[in-house]
C-alpha cells in the first residue's frame, strides 16, 4: 500500500518516546496472560548465617531478571570483602525493557533474556551493557519422538499446527521472531511474505484460547502429541521432569536465534548505588567461575558461546547472527501491534461526490462500503469498530458527521444480531448525499475527541477516515478540492487542535484513506490530517485490508506516544 513516505523519518526522531507506548501494550499482554509481572524477590543468601563474619554491614543490589536466572542467581554468595546482597526481582524481561527505556531502571542490574529486547533509544543513553551475555539458549521446536524440522521459522509462525506463546511474555517465541527476521536478513523470504505469514497467528493469539507459557505448551506436546516453539532451556527442563522423556527438539536447517542474556546497568545510578559496576563485575565473576558455570548448566542454560554437554540438546546447525535493525524493528514492531486488540472508529465521506464511478463501473461509496464489510468480518473478536458518516449538515444541531453504528466489540450482542452484521447491514442501508459540500475538517476533528474521550487502555485506538478528496457541492459527481471551499473549521486550526489535543500517554492516530486513483491527485489535507496525528495516508487503495494499515498506522502512533 502506497503509505506516506515520511514515516521512518518521524520514527528516528521519536524513538524514544517509543518505549512508552510498549509501556501500555506490554502491560495489557501481561494483563491477559495472568502473568508476566512481578513474580518475586528472593535474597541470595537464605539466612545471615551464610553471610560472612566480615560483612557488618551489608550493601544490598537489586538485580531485575526472568524468573529461571532468578534461581540461578539466588545460589550467589556474599562476598567476604564487597560485602554486595543481591536482592533478585523476577520479572518480564519485556516489562523491564519499558522502565529501562523511559529512564526508570533506577538503581538496578538488570539481566533480560536477549539483548533484543534492549530499546535502541535506551543504550548509552539510559542504560549501559556491562556484558554482552552471561548464558545462552536457542529456540526451538519441540515435538515428541522423531520431529520433522520445518524448513524455517517463517514456515513455522505460518503453520498454526505449531504452538507457540506470545513473544512479548516468553522469551522463546520472542526468539523465533528473531528468527524470522534473520530469514528476511537472508534472502530466504521478503519482508512482505514474512509479514503475511506472521500476522495471521498475531491476529488470533489470544483470541479462542488462552496464551499458554513453556511448562503449559510443553505438557500439551507430550500428553497429545502437538509442536511447539520454546526455548532449550524450558525444553530441557521439561524433558528432566517426569513424563518428558519423549521430547525431542529441532531448529530449521538453516539454524535458529540464540537468547544471550545480556548483563544491564543504568548509565547513572545515585550516590548511594555508585558500587552497581561492582556488583555487576562479582555477578560476571561468579557465573563465569566453576560453581556458577555448574549452576547454569544445572538450570539447562548454554554458555554464552552456545557451548553445551546436555545430550538431549538440539543439535544446532547455525547460531543466527542479529538482524538488522531495521529488519527487526519492522518484524517485531508488526507483530505486536497485529497481536494488540483495537478500539477503531471508521468515519466514512458520504458526500454527493462518493458517487462518481470509478474504473471497474461501482462507484466510489460502493467500492468503500464493500471494503469495510471486508474488514470488519476479519477483525477477531476481540477488536472493537463503530462507525460515521459524514457529508454536510447530517447531524443534530446542525454537525457534518452522524454517528450510525456506535463502537462495541465485533462479537457483542446487538439485539438479536453482532456487532460484526450491524455494521454490515448499516453500511448496506446507506447511500450517498446528493447535494452539499464536505465538512471533512469538522468531521475529523469530532471522531478524533470522539476516540479520546472513549481511550480503551492496552489497545490502539485509531480513526480510520475514508474520503475521495473531493469536497465541492456538486450532483455531478465531480467535486471541488478544498481550496474552492470556506469549511467551518480551517484546516490550520484542525491541525493545531490535532497537534496540540494529542495525548502522548493515550495516543490516537488517523488513518486517512483516499479512493481516487490518481497516481499524482493526493489530497494535502488527507496527508497532513494523517501526519499530525501520528498515523498514515493511504492513496489510490481501498481499506480492503484495513487491519494491516492500521497495524502500520498504529506502529507510528506508538512514535508519538
């Protein structure tokens, strides 16, 4: 789709402000696996008799990990000399990543799962990576007795017969969208056909049944015999349990993404923690000394180098290198906005122009209405759309905009009929005005505070605008731009009210769709209505896939938020 050209430039300069946005998804994710969270804090030394007579007084450190590492880490001792107590909080690596990159890591050493996780805005200027990997382990698929290795692991997010656990809250899916990146890096698919593959298992995570973590996918694999997609170490710890003997893991033949476990300090730290490099360096010390090696191999983890005498391992025929950035940022940008629910408002243009037909002899309204319908049948459950029309002087009191189906869930009850088939059945009853301009400016503005005033926390919440650019008063069908008319609210003033209104912690983007065919006809307005906001303009396209514009028109929101 023909999207606006400027938005890998507003990306670069809107980074940071990133992070805040993966705030709230990240939050809803965890929400809605009941986990994710903090899960605990445990002290490394079970009792001051462990402490050192030498320790009067101890200096406590927090150390932030994932709960596995946690139990590694809690076995450290108290050196008789620093004097340095971990305090061990175990939480997502995911949720960490959203306090390291809005600067509030704090006084804390942080150890998440893959040092992709780290947000680029966040190194050197937030955090510091002490040391570039204290463990290591592969993703994997698993499977029981002889498993077929897929061809690669875009093959694999394709294929929903294989399992697989949200990459925001599990850190070996999070490690198989890696893996498809490198197959984009590689040649082995383009971006487009991995992003095909991948969004569809995104669209539905959630959706029929609940997420399900490692220990639970695992215990599905053996009790009835399906695949799925973990890391080695979950693997390995569920094959050592009872039970799990028959499983076997495999990796594409082309390899697979290894987690590092990277060690995090905060570039800063107060006064009273300046000994956090300290504590950093007896953490690296420790776990590259004998007993803390025979600890991480206790705990099923790799060394850094991917070294491993486990038998059960999988045999690994490449360590996959990192993907480009720009690569990752696109896979796992895409994915986690299309595994986000939505909150969508789709403002329709019904003006007397809509009815000019266009090339395939429909006209333009019928050509719009029979895409919405498209959309909305594939939206899931879970996403919610409501809908408007707007022309001129089609609302009470005099308003351009008529609000038709208000916003609910696509499955919810609407008297003896979804959400999904009124909007259908609305859409069908309506036709376009025959006479008057289009008060787009006006309509805008009200379906933007519209969306505001009704924010759904933990879901991305868009305007999708759909007009021909037309806004004379016509019964030809062949309008005015907007230069030929004096609208009530000048599109300026729009653009400073849009501009200004907009609420970084409950961002909201407009998707602008255009249904003329020009290929040099862009509406200016259309444009910069959707720039301002943070979303994305569509020209000479139908919103026949509505749910991957908004996916992309939503990862832009995330770089004003």
């Amino acid at each position: 789709m023909p999207y606006s050209q400027t938005r890998r430039a507003r990306r670069e300069a809107e980074k940071k402000k990133t992070g805040l946005r993966w705030a709230a998804l990240v939050a809803a994710v965890s929400v809605a696996v009941g986990g994710g969270g903090l899960l605990s804090v445990i002290r490394s030394d079970e009792g001051r008799e462990s402490v050192p007579d030498s320790c009067q007084e101890l200096r406590p450190v927090v150390v932030v990990t994932e709960q596995p590492m946690a139990e590694v880490l809690k076995d450290k001792p108290v050196d008789g000399q620093s004097c340095i107590q971990l305090e061990i909080v175990a939480e997502s690596s995911s949720q960490t990543a959203t306090r390291a990159a809005a600067g509030e890591l704090g006084d804390q050493v942080w150890i998440p799962d893959s040092s992709a996780r780290l947000p680029a805005s966040a190194i050197d200027s937030e955090v510091v990576i002490h040391t570039p990997s204290l463990a290591s382990s592969p993703a994997v698929v698993v499977g029981r007795d002889q498993v077929d290795a897929p061809d690669s692991w875009t093959e694999v997010f394709e294929d929903d017969s294989i399992r697989m656990s949200d990459p925001a809250v599990d850190a070996g899916a999070f490690a198989a969208l890696q893996g498809v990146a490198h197959d984009v890096d590689s040649g082995v698919v383009s971006e487009q056909s991995a992003l095909r593959a991948m969004t569809p298992r995104a669209h539905t995570q959630g959706v029929d049944s609940p997420v399900l973590l490692a220990p639970e996918l695992l215990a599905d694999v053996r009790d009835n015999g399906s695949r799925a997609v973990v890391s080695e170490r979950a693997f390995l710890t569920s094959r050592a349990q009872a039970g799990g003997d028959r499983l076997t893991a495999v990796t594409p033949p082309s390899g697979t993404a290894f987690l590092d476990f990277p060690l995090v300090i905060p570039r800063e730290s107060s006064d009273a923690k300046e000994f956090l490099p300290e504590a950093a360096d007896e953490i690296r010390g420790w776990l590259e000394s004998n007993d803390g090696r025979r600890v991480l191999s206790a705990a099923n983890y790799r060394t850094p180098q991917g070294e491993t005498t486990d038998r059960h391992a999988a045999t690994v025929p490449a360590r996959f290198q990192k993907p480009e950035p720009e690569t990752w940022e696109s896979i796992a940008e895409t994915y986690r906005t299309s595994a986000t629910p939505m909150n969508v408002l789709v403002v329709m243009d019904a003006s007397a122009s809509m009815r000019t037909e266009s090339s395939n002899g429909r006209s333009r309204w019928d050509d719009a209405v029979r895409d919405v319908e498209l959309a909305a049948g594939s939206f899931p459950g879970r996403d919610s759309m409501g809908l408007w029309v707007f022309a001129d002087d089609l609302g009470p009191n005099g308003a351009a905009y008529e609000s038709v189906v208000p916003t609910r869930g696509m499955d919810e009850t609407v008297i003896t009929t979804t959400q999904r088939e009124a909007l259908r059945s609305s859409l069908s009853a309506r036709e376009p005005e025959t006479d008057g301009h289009t008060e787009l400016h006006q309509s805008a503005l009200a379906a933007f505070r519209y969306q505001q005033e009704n924010y759904m926390t933990g879901q991305l919440n868009a305007v999708v605008l759909i007009s021909d650019g037309e806004r004379g008063s016509t019964s030809s069908g062949k309008g005015r731009r907007e230069d030929d008319v004096d609208e009530s609210v000048p599109l300026d003033r729009l653009l400073k009210h849009l501009g200004s209104e907009q609420d970084p912690a409950r961002p909201v983007a407009i998707i602008t769709v255009e249904t003329t065919s020009g290929p040099e006809d862009d509406d200016d307005a259309l444009t910069e209505i959707a720039e301002t906001t943070g979303g994305s303009h569509l020209h000479g396209a139908r919103p026949a896939d509505l749910r991957a514009a908004l996916t992309d028109a939503v990862a832009a929101e995330a770089e004003v938020g």
